[in-house]
C-alpha cells in the first residue's frame, strides 16, 4: 500500500515541475527564444578573466614590441567576438554582456593588482 504522505510528496512535486514548465514554455513562445538567467554573462566573464590574464602574464614576460602588441590585438578581439556573438545570436540581453565585460574587467584588475603586490612583497 503507498503511504499517503508519499503521494501527497509526489503531487505536488509533479504540479510544481509542471507549472514551472508551463510558465517557461509560454515565456519562450512569447518572446520567440530561450532565456536562460544569463546576468552577467558566464561566456563574456570567462573569456575576459582567462584572456585578459593570459595576456597579463604573456606581456609581462614578453620584451618584443611585435608580440605584445599582437597579443593585445588577438585577445581584444577574442573577448569583443564572444560578446558580440552571444547579442548577435540573441542568446543573451547587451546588459548581461556589458556586466560579464565590466565583472571580468575588475576580476582580472584585482587579479593583477594582488600579484604585483605579492611580488613586491617577496622582492623586499
């Protein structure tokens, strides 16, 4: 025999996964695609903070003017071809873009900022 406090479990699990569903579904066909909760931007963050650090540590240890300057170029135009892509797409909103650019940016700037302070820290 099933225990009625187990159906009663079921039930309403099942009533909420539907609703749920329900209400997605109607927001997707209204707006013509799926939105997922996209602020800031998980793709433009991570391309910003591994690249931008990337070429934090690669022009550091790099002299020659050739190489930083196409370092500079290739990952400027890596992290504005993501963001540009996830708006052009419709994936996500320019909003979500502009703040995964704006919470890398300063992610890697403190990044950056603790790296030279340890650094120092061990020179002295």
């Amino acid at each position: 025999m099933i225990d009625s406090n187990y159906t009663k479990t079921l039930l309403t699990t099942l009533c909420q996964e539907c609703l749920i569903w329900i209400a997605l579904t109607a927001r997707e066909k209204l707006l013509g695609y799926q939105l997922f909760n996209t602020f800031p931007s998980k793709e433009t963050l991570t391309s910003i903070t591994v690249c931008g650090f990337s070429a934090f540590l690669l022009l550091r240890h790099y002299g020659q003017r050739v190489i930083r300057f196409l370092v500079a170029v290739v990952v400027i135009l890596i992290c504005l071809l993501v963001g540009v892509s996830r708006i052009y797409f419709q994936v996500q909103f320019p909003s979500d873009v502009a703040a995964g650019y704006v919470f890398g940016g300063v992610w890697v700037s403190l990044n950056v900022i603790l790296l030279e302070i340890l650094r120092k820290l061990q020179v002295s």
